[in-house]
C-alpha cells in the first residue's frame, strides 16, 4: 500500500507540469513568406534548424503566404508552394493575414487542408477550420497562441472574396481571448496583422493604465512593416515585437519566464514605455 501511495504521488506530481522556472521560451517569428527578397531557402531551414537547438521554441508566422500552387520565390523549388515550405520549415501556428483572404475562400481552405500547423483568426468567422486559438507546451510552461486579422482586412479584400465572412474588431477578440486563455496560460501571444502603430495602441489598452487585463505576460507579434525593427519594448505586461517586413529577416525573441512573471526579453528587462504618450484606440 506504501509502495502504491508513493507511485501516485508520483504520477501525480509527474503529470501536472506545473510551471515554477526559470525557463527561456525561444520565439522564432517571420513577417510574410511570399516574396524572393528573403533569405534563400537553404539558409532560411539552417537557421531555423540553428536557432531552435538552445531552447523549447515556436516559430509563428503572421500574414501574408504564395496562395496555394504558387512558388512565389521567383526561381525553382522543390516546394510546390510556401504551404509546404512551412510545413517542412516546421511553423508551429500561423496567423490567418488578408493576402489569403483576398485570394477566395477556396484557398484559404485549401492552405488549411494542407498545413500541418494550426492557422488562427480569432476576428474572424466563416471560414471552416480556422481557430480562434491553440495551445503549445514548452518545458512546462504552457503558452496560448491567439491569432489576430487586421482591422482593416474587411476594408482592404476583394468584397467577393470575403463575402459571408463576419469581422470582429481585433482588441474586442483579443480581450474574449485573454479572458478565457489566462485560466490555463503562462504565457500569451497574440500573433496579429496589425503595423506597428496598432500593436502598441492594444497593448496600451491591453496593459496599460489603470490596470491590465491580466496578469499573465503577453506578447503582441506584428505585422506589415518594412522598416527595421527596434529593440522589444514593453507596455506593463505586454511586450511588443514587430518583426521586419515581407519575410527578409527571421526574428528571434528569448524570453525568460519564473513563477509566472516575465523577468528578461532577449537577455535584458525589456523597455518599458507605459508612459509614452500613446493613447489607447
């Protein structure tokens, strides 16, 4: 009976994973996969192969991917599409962006059918097989992934090609999100379409004054940008990467995790601008 107790409390203790740290999250994040003007795709699976190794990683993509049966690199491949790039570069989640969505329904099913990765929207409805979330464990530490459209995708699209589709605003998403993602998360990501500017007016609003939304660390990976990007910079809880544009560099984000709170962001406490002067959307 002895012998029994101590294997259950064993068991016990084995399956609940509970996060204490400290523990680095790698996160590997690409901006767009559709153009030649990125790194060869040799060197782009040496890298992510490369900059997996030291730490338990995602690599997210946010945006804009060659529709399928289009090679978009401009040269031959042996990949018939980026769908299949990405599932041979291993992307673990992919943020639904407006290039899909102007390229017809059609195709965004298609890219679903054939993705070995989750593709997240969670502004958006109508489209079978796009979810609004998903979950990642990495070394204990349990990591919520919210996929984010851009508020001006429903603007921005071919009207048919959008036609019975429902767009929800982006920060009304993320808050439903966060509240039902911060029962079981360490770490939330909110993988969106949004430029730079928007992404620090919802962190703001998000984390800023008077209190933020949660208590659990989230990190807001941009989209559409082509300038270079700047050290992450954080907004109370929130910390904002806003990788560089049209899938020219791999972004690469460290972020260091203990009971619960976020202690370091690429080795070092990340800025803080929560009192900046940007205001809240």
């Amino acid at each position: 009976m002895r012998h029994l107790l101590c294997c259950l409390i064993l068991f016990q203790a084995c399956s609940s994973e509970v996060f204490a740290g400290p523990v680095t999250i790698r996160i590997l994040a690409l901006n767009t996969l559709h153009r030649p003007a990125g790194p060869p795709l040799a060197d782009l699976a040496t890298q992510v192969k490369r900059l997996r190794t030291p730490y338990p990683s995602l690599f997210l993509v946010t945006g804009g991917t060659s529709p399928p049966g289009d090679d978009g690199w401009g040269h031959p491949s042996e990949y018939r599409d980026t769908t299949a790039l990405m599932n041979a570069l291993g992307v673990d989640a992919l943020a639904l962006g407006s290039q899909q969505l102007d390229s017809g329904q059609t195709i965004v099913r298609q890219l679903i059918s054939e993705a070995d990765f989750p593709v997240v929207a969670a502004n958006l409805e109508g489209v079978p097989g796009v979810l609004p979330r998903v979950y990642f464990n990495r070394r204990g530490v349990r990591v919520a992934v919210i996929g984010l459209v851009g508020a001006d995708s429903r603007q921005n699209a071919n009207p048919r090609a959008i036609a019975g589709l429902t767009f929800i605003s982006p920060l009304e998403a993320a808050r439903e999100q966060i509240d039902e993602a911060e029962l079981t998360a360490d770490l939330i990501i909110l993988l969106t379409q949004q430029d730079v500017d928007h992404a620090w007016m919802m962190a703001q609003a998000l984390c800023g004054p008077p209190a933020p939304v949660t208590s659990v660390p989230i990190l807001i990976v941009g989209q559409h940008t082509r300038t270079r990007p700047q050290r992450p910079a954080r907004i109370g809880n929130c910390t904002v990467l806003q990788p560089q544009g049209q899938g020219t560099m791999l972004n690469v984000m460290d972020l260091a995790l203990r009971n619960g709170a976020l202690q370091t962001v690429n080795g070092q406490p990340p800025e803080d601008r929560s009192n900046d002067g940007r205001q809240a959307p």
